[in-house]
C-alpha cells in the first residue's frame, strides 16, 4: 500500500477507508510471508481483496470532492493487484 497521504488533507470517511485498505493489505501480506500460509486464509484473503478491497478503492475513486491524488490511487490498485496475483499463484 503506499505511503498515507497527511492526515489533515483527508476526511473522516477517506481516513477510515486507507485504515482498512491498508491493515488488510498488511495482513493478507503476512500470510503469504508465513511458510505454512493455509490455503483457506489465503481463499479468504483473495476473496476480500477482490470483494471489499477494490470495491473500497473504487468507491474513493468516485468521491467528488474527497478523492485521494490520482497518482495513489493508482499505486494502490497496482499494489492491490499485485497482492491478489501473488495470493492466486501462492
């Protein structure tokens, strides 16, 4: 996930999302580390990336007036899609 934007440029709402954007990328990143990654957690974990993670991006995407940079948005799509191509192939 990259790097939060300064808190004090973003909104209760985009705060809340990057938190569970980023928290669940970090966890799902630490069971592909783990040597004995169990096949249902990772099932588990590519399924909220694609179900809840991306739709989450999206939806931040589309705030009109509350929209992360472009730039971030994107580097976190790659990252999200990194994540899930890493967890497909584990």
């Amino acid at each position: 996930m990259p790097p939060a934007i300064p808190p004090a440029t973003w909104s209760a709402h985009v705060e809340e999302a990057y938190r569970i954007l980023s928290e669940s990328y970090r966890s799902a990143h630490g069971v592909l580390e783990r040597e004995d990654s169990d096949p249902l957690r990772l099932r588990w974990h590519h399924s909220h990336c694609t179900n809840e993670l991306f739709p989450l991006l999206t939806a931040l995407a589309e705030q009109e007036d509350e929209a992360p940079p472009r730039e971030w948005l994107l580097a976190a799509a790659h990252a999200l899609g990194l994540l899930v191509g890493t967890i497909q192939t584990a």
